[in-house]
C-alpha cells in the first residue's frame, strides 16, 4: 500500500506553491513526523512532514511550481528497511493528528500554525548520560522542596549535570497526565495527613493541597474529548430547538404483541419499537427534507437517501452507528441491523464506516427511564428524534378518560434550516404513523 | 603593584566572565583583584570574538544593502568602492573604544588590574608572571574565568595565513576569492557572512546534515535556504579529510558520504568549536578536576572545584559558549564567595546568530522538547504578517512559539529575521518569569514593530492549545 503526499493548502487565497527544496531524496526511507519538502507561497513558507513511515518516490523535482493539492511524492508503506525503523513518536500522532488538521486548515494568509505535537509521557526520555548526583542550585532545591520532590526523580537537562529550575517545572508540566496514582507525594506537606513525614519545608512555605480523595484529576480519553467537542459545536454552530409531542402507543404495543413470536421465528430478532420509529421517520423525512439536510456554507445539501443513525450508549462513550438506506429496508432487517450493531459495540469491532454518513438521528432516552429531555443535534444534521419511556397515563380519548401506554417524543431541529411549522408536522406524521402503524405500509 | 598582594577574590581573565565578576565584587565591598596576561582587557568577546565580528557584520551589511537593496528604495549610487582598510580601522576603533571603557570600569570599582599570566600555586596563593618577573598574590577565592581556545582540526593545521581561525579572519588585508569555511555553528555562518557580502566566494563545510546544530531544526533549515540564496554554499555532512596548501591557494579533499571531491580556495577558516583553556594555570598540580572529554572544569552547584577555595565560570565551565553566560557565572560565583545566594538559569539563557536575517533562540528547541518527552504545542508566525517588516523589507523568517500542551507554560522562543537579537530579549524576559503562551500574548506591543509578530506566535499557540 502507498500513500499520496499532496501540496497541502495554505489558505483560501492560495492556488500555487513553488516546491523550494526536497529534504529527502528519492528512495529514501522516511519516518512518520519527518520533515520531506518545504513549499513557499507569496504569503507563507511551509514545511510538509511525512504522514507514514515507508519509502519516498518523490514525482515532482523541486523548484517546480505546484498547484495546492497536487501528489508531488508516495510513500509505500509496505517498503522495509532490513531492521524495523524506530517510531518517531509512538502513540503521540494519533491524538496530534486532529489538531494538526485544524491547524493546517487556519493556516490560511497570515501566521502558519506547525505542528501541535503530542510526545509520549516523560518516563523513559532519558537523555543526557544521568549522573548520579546533579547539581541542584539553591532556588532549586527549594521548589524541589515546596513542590515534594526528589532531585532523582528528574532527569537534569542544564550543562554538566545541572537540574535546572525549568527541568523541576517541565517535569510539573507533565505530571498532570499521570496524577492521582501517588497521593503521598503531594500530601508531604501537609502535616495533618502524615505527621510523620518528614518536614523538608520551612513552615513560611507551606503549600497545602487539596487532599487527593476530594478531587481526582484524569485526562480525557481521546473519544471522551472528541464528543465533548462535538457536543459543543452542535451547541455553538446551530439555532437548536425543541418541539414536542405525546404518542399513544397502544395500536403499535397491540401488533408487537401479536406478531411477536412469529416474527422472532421468521426473522430470529425480536421485533422493536425501534423499527417502527426508523420507518415512520423515513416516511416523515421524504415529506419533510429538510430535516434531512445540511448546511454547508451558504447552501444547503439535500439528500437522495435516508440514513438514520440510532444512538447507542456503550461503556466508553455514546456512538451513533448508522443504518443506510432505512426507507428502503424492511423491519426485519431494520432490527437486524441495530442488533448487529450493538453486538458490533460489544466487540469492539464498530469501525469508522458504521458511524459516517448519517443524515437524521434517533436517540431513545426510554431504555434509561427518561420522561422526557431535549436531544442535542449530531451536527452538521439538522435533526433528531428523541425518544423517551412509555408509560401508562390517563388520557382523554373521545370525550373519556381511558388508561393508555404514552410516550412523549421530541424533536430538536436546526432552526435556521427548518421551520417551526415543518418540525411540527415531522413530528405529528411520527405521531400519525406510530399510533396507526398502517400508514407506514401505505405510506400516507 | 596595588596593595600588598593580599585580596578577597582574584580573578583571572578579564573577559565578560572575569571582568563582570570582578565589578559584582567590588560592589559587594570585596577586595578585589583581576589578572590579565594579554596587554588588554575583555578578553576574547572585546578582541578577537563578538565585537570585531559584529563591527565587520555591521559593515559588510552595509555594504550589501547599497549594493544589492538600495535600489529598491529609489536611492542609486554611481559605484560602490569598498575601503577595506578603513572598514578594518573602524572595527579596531569600536574594540579599543570598549577595551578602555572596561578598564576603566574596573579602574572606577577600585579593582587591581594586574598584568601577566597566572598560575595556582598552593594554598591561596596565585603566582603571576610578567616579563619573566614574577609576584605571588594571595587572595581568599579565586576565580578562573580564562575562557576558551579554537579547537584545531587535525588534517587543517592552523598557518595563520592560509588556514586561519576566528581571530585571523577578522583581519584580512583583502576580499579572498574564495574562503573556505570549516565548520557551520555561529562563527563560521557569521564570518562567512562577513566576506560574502564583501564578495568573497563562501563554501561553509559542514559535517552535520544541517547548519547551526544549537538552533530549531525549522530555523536551522530555513537559515540554510536564505543565506543560499544570499550566495554562500553549503557542503553538508561533509568532511575534509586532507589539504594541500600551496603559496597561492590551498586544495580541501572532501568526504560527502563516502564521495570524494575537492575545492581550491584561497584561504580557509576553521570554526569546527572552541574548548576550555585551562593550560598553565596549574590545575593538575592542585588536583583540580576537568572532564577527560571536554576539559571542562568540573564544579558543583556554587561554581566551586573540587579545591574549595578555586572557583571557576564561563568557557571553562560545561554550558553554551557565550559571553552573556559567562557574565551571568561571573556574578554567581562572586555571590556564593560574599555567601549569597548566587546562581544562573540556565533556561532562559539566550542565543544568537548574526547573519542577516538573524537568528536567536531562547529556552527549549522544537527537538528538545521532543526528546525530553514532554508534550507540547508549538507555533510560528512568518515576518510576512508584520507591517514594520514589510516597511523594512526584511520579510524573511518567523517567530515560532513552543509552549506545554497541558499548562500553556513557555518552554521556548525561535527567531529567524529581522532583529531577532534584540527581540529575543523579552522572550527571555517571559521565560524567566514562568508566563504561559496567553500571557505573553496578551502583552501589549507597539505598533507596527516586529514584535508583533512574537505576539502573534504566541497567540496561535494558544489558540491551537484550545483544540486539544
């Protein structure tokens, strides 16, 4: 396998580079992070770093004058040195990687943002030959002192041997991605926890933390991130609302009930409420595209397809695979699908094609007992369908009032794409389709 | 003789180690007093180092500009003769100009300037040889601020004609043709500059795969690309491996990966380091311990060798070789004899390159951070965005922030342009106050200044931090 090195973009403005200069030559072997040409614009010079370890073919000499995104090199992956070549920077890419895009992509005119880089954690990064005494300054060995430290804990980077004071704070720095583990480091100073320490601090200089069991301190996972970030840009980005309404569910809960066992031995899956939802969502959208487009820009994309993702919470985070085609597919293979998919989670086997491409969301709260909430977009869609728990509440129903199994279901839309009028009507058509299930066969 | 031979701190050398050390003594009421062998002060920075080679940067640069630039701001000179001799005679006059303002600094302290070379001769005691007369002086500290010495390259022995070191190079009675430079750290790419501009063909051999090895990678590489375009060659992870000197020019055999080649120059400068110059000082015979790699002085933590009244700083000492750190162990070591707490961060140390654009750094380089594990962010902002630049002309180059990805905390600075020198003074300054990429950022510059442009880095690292 070989990957494409392309001229990467600059900024809007930009629609050619001169290639200045190869830092590497043709049929060489090059590491992921490492820099292979240098492009100069009238407005920027960038250096472009290898995506991938493998073998460089470069296609375009330098001092060639390129247009933005042309393939000026390769680089096979499958090439190998005789001896494996060492990573540049194990794990630290992949977290890294994100950034950089953004970054690349706000290059744009003015100042270039490099990398943002992730390095690996402090532990093995030995570097100078550690002597076995460094030599600690006074200003040093009171920060040392203060913070609870032990010279040897750090590896000195000053000349000769010298544990300089921004070592101490550099080893700090790092220490946030690895706390909670040694709370008896931190609480040398604090008298009350341990007297029997001992006291390296002279009383005027006593710093007392928290104690450690009151707050715990943990990076985010990278997936824990990316829904954060996620989450606050379908907060910041979009005009959210929220519109409700009440299901009766007692004709749907009615044919469940009677074809339950057939159909579990026809199609050996149970039959859902789910697949009810998916098709009366299906229908609703083909009346109503919008909430089945996005906003890109200035224009709005319609879609010809109807790909519906269903939000699953799974033990590291919420996912949202997606079923294609859900107007297409019949409840059977609705339900297998979904099944599918949460075995696919349980496994751990979900890949980033089973979560790309969706164009409207479901989201069932019901499963944990939610009365009702409001759904937050998985943008750039202009629309999801909340769910939430059926319960048996008085209603009236021709002038009486009657016992009936309810749902109040809700639909967040992007305001600036759909109307109130047309999230409205989405909702009375899923109200319409699930309380008379028919209408989904015949489609009205 | 002042006095009667007897003093708090002997200092020997008068560079910018010695010299600032004998002042800082002197302040805290210390008798002091400073040996000098050469018949002037200041050491190798005044006479044979920073100075003349930036008095000859200053000119050449000058040069340069009216024969390459000028055009371009409307201002056309009939012809542009260069008067060697006198361009020579300026620099002599800013050297000797400084040399006396550093004498008579010592002079107005009250410290006993003492001539001849001095050697450690027992318990407290420093013999001092002048004119084959010799003193002996006593003193409760000494401080050994002697400097360096030009490492010589075996295959090139120094002539001091042909194959010369730094101190030659800047007295040159005409243009070579074409200079030979051995050696691409500060010195060879400063004075290969110098000649360059003065229109000598410049070849800088290099062993490294890259020039200036002390800078970012990014600095270094772009450093090459525009001093290329200036004119000067470079010949990477190259070696010499032999040299024929003749009466008119000298052929360098070259080692480019196992590539033979050759090059005929006519003079040749070698700048492959300096080392610690510790010889005659008698150090041996005290059991004063050096480095048997570098031959550094080995001191701990208060300047101070294994013999507890000898101290020793700068050159000497392990730690970049530059004036402004030795200054900085001048004074320390001085504070620890008064019984202050006196030391030097090394963080925040800065450095230079005077090529034009200049080059200066500051803390952390993209690759240490990297080595040392420690996750970072870094950002940069070419001169391009800076309006004074643009006014200038001098567009070339950048400022590249780097700063810890968790705390935003500045682990480092990189300049490559216009005024980097002096702009790395208050990235220094920010360094050594701890300050985050924000509040460096938020600092409020003139404008329009290049400084801006150190603003902006920051800020993008900042806002680069914010997508993690």
């Amino acid at each position: 396998m070989q990957i494409e090195v392309k001229v990467p973009e600059v900024g809007e403005s930009v629609q050619e580079a001169l290639l200045v200069q190869w830092y590497r030559r043709d049929g060489d072997m090059v590491r992921k992070g490492e820099i292979l040409f240098i492009i100069e614009t009238d407005k920027v010079t960038l250096e472009v770093s290898a995506d991938a370890d493998g073998m460089l073919k470069i296609l375009v000499p330098e001092g060639q004058t390129v247009r933005i995104g042309t393939v000026v090199a390769t680089i096979d992956l499958e090439a190998r040195e005789a001896k494996p070549l060492p990573t540049l920077q194990p794990e630290a890419e992949k977290t890294g990687e994100a950034v950089e895009k953004a970054a690349e992509r706000e290059a744009a005119a003015g100042p270039v943002p490099i990398s943002p880089v992730h390095a690996p954690s402090p532990s093995g990064a030995g570097t100078a030959e550690a002597s076995p005494r460094p030599i600690v300054s006074e200003s040093v060995k009171e920060l040392l002192a203060e913070r609870g430290l032990d010279a040897a804990q750090i590896i000195p980077g000053g000349p000769g041997g010298r544990l300089t004071r921004g070592d101490v704070l550099a080893f700090l720095d790092e220490r946030g991605h690895e706390t909670t583990g040694k709370p008896a480091e931190r609480t040398v100073t604090e008298p009350a926890v341990m007297p029997e320490a001992p006291r390296r601090v002279p009383p005027r200089r006593q710093v007392v933390f928290a104690p450690e069991e009151l707050t715990v301190r943990k990076p985010m996972t990278p997936i824990r991130r990316r829904i954060a970030d996620h989450m606050l840009q379908a907060r910041l980005n979009t005009a959210m609302l929220t519109t409700f309404n009440e299901i009766d569910m007692s004709r749907l809960q009615e044919i469940r009930k009677q074809f339950r066992d057939l159909f579990q031995k026809k199609h050996s899956v149970s039959l859902g409420i789910m697949s009810f939802f998916l098709k009366a969502a299906a229908v609703a959208l083909k009346e109503l595209p919008e909430l089945n487009a996005f906003i890109e820009g200035h224009e709005i994309v319609y879609h010809n397809y109807i790909h519906i993702g269903v939000a699953v919470g799974a033990e590291r985070g919420l996912v949202v695979p997606v079923i294609r085609d859900v107007d297409k597919l019949g409840f059977a293979d609705l339900e297998k699908a979904i099944v599918d998919h949460v075995r696919k989670i349980g496994e751990n086997r979900l890949e980033m094609s089973d979560l790309e491409g969706g164009t409207f969301t479901i989201s069932n709260g019901g499963v944990y007992g939610s009365l009702m909430s409001t759904p937050i977009l998985n943008s750039p869609q202009s629309g999801i369908l909340g769910l939430h728990k059926i319960e048996e509440r008085p209603v009236v129903v021709g002038g009486r009032i009657v016992i009936r199994p309810m749902m109040y279901v809700a639909l967040s839309y992007d305001h600036r794409i759909v109307d109130g009028r047309e999230a409205v009507t989405f909702l009375k058509r899923i109200k319409e389709c699930i309380e008379n299930p028919e209408r989904i066969m015949v489609e009205i | 003789m002042a006095g009667d031979g007897k003093y708090d701190v002997i200092v020997v050398g008068s560079g910018p180690g010695g010299y600032v050390a004998c002042l800082r003594a002197a302040e805290l009421g210390l008798r002091a007093a400073c040996v000098e062998k050469s018949d002037r002060v200041g050491g190798a920075c005044l006479n044979v180092g920073c100075i003349p080679s930036k008095a000859l940067l200053e000119s050449s640069r000058f040069f340069y500009l009216a024969r390459k630039r000028f055009q371009e701001h409307g201002i056309v000179l009939d012809d542009q003769v260069l008067d060697l001799p006198v361009m020579m005679a300026r620099k002599s006059e800013v050297v000797r100009g400084l040399v006396d303002n550093v004498r008579k600094l010592l002079e107005n302290a009250g410290v006993a300037l003492i001539r001849g070379t001095a050697r450690l001769a027992g318990e407290r005691r420093v013999e001092v040889t002048r004119d084959g007369e010799k003193t002996v002086l006593e003193a409760d500290a000494v401080v050994l601020a002697t400097g360096g010495e030009p490492v010589p390259v075996p295959s090139l022995p120094f002539d001091g004609r042909r194959i010369v070191s730094s101190t030659e190079v800047l007295d040159f009675d005409r243009v070579p043709e074409h200079l030979a430079v051995v050696g691409g750290g500060t010195i060879g790419l400063e004075l290969g500059s110098v000649w360059s501009r003065l229109g000598a063909r410049v070849t800088v051999i290099e062993m490294m795969p890259g020039i200036a090895a002390v800078a970012d990678g990014q600095v270094s590489r772009t450093l090459e690309r525009l001093l290329s375009r200036q004119g000067l060659e470079f010949r990477l992870r190259t070696k010499v491996t032999g040299a024929e000197v003749t009466d008119e020019q000298v052929v360098l055999t070259l080692d480019t990966q196992g590539k033979e080649d050759s090059i005929a120059c006519d003079r040749v400068l070698v700048a492959v380091g300096r080392k610690p110059f510790t010889g005659g000082l008698g150090l041996e015979a005290l059991g004063i311990g050096t480095d048997p790699r570098t031959g550094h002085v080995l001191v701990d933590e208060r300047y101070r060798t294994g013999v507890a009244w000898i101290y020793a700083v700068g050159d000497l000492v392990p730690g970049p070789m530059l004036a402004h750190k030795a200054s900085a162990e001048g004074i320390a070591a001085v504070e620890c004899i008064a019984g202050l707490p006196g030391e030097v961060n090394y963080d925040t140390i800065p450095s230079v390159i005077y090529t034009s654009p200049e080059v200066a750094g500051v803390g952390l380089t993209e690759e240490q951070a990297r080595e040392r594990g420690l996750s970072f962010v870094a950002g940069s902002c070419p001169f391009t965005g800076s309006a004074r630049a643009r006014c200038m002309g001098d567009t070339d180059g950048f400022v590249k922030v780097i700063a810890h990805g968790r705390t935003g905390r500045l682990l480092g600075v990189h300049i490559i342009g216009p005024e980097a020198s002096e702009l790395i003074g208050e990235c220094a300054g920010a360094l050594e106050r701890n300050a985050t990429a924000e509040e460096f950022a938020r600092v409020v510059r003139a404008h329009p200044t290049l400084s801006e442009a150190v603003r902006d880095a920051a800020l993008i690292v900042q806002s680069s931090r914010k997508h993690e």
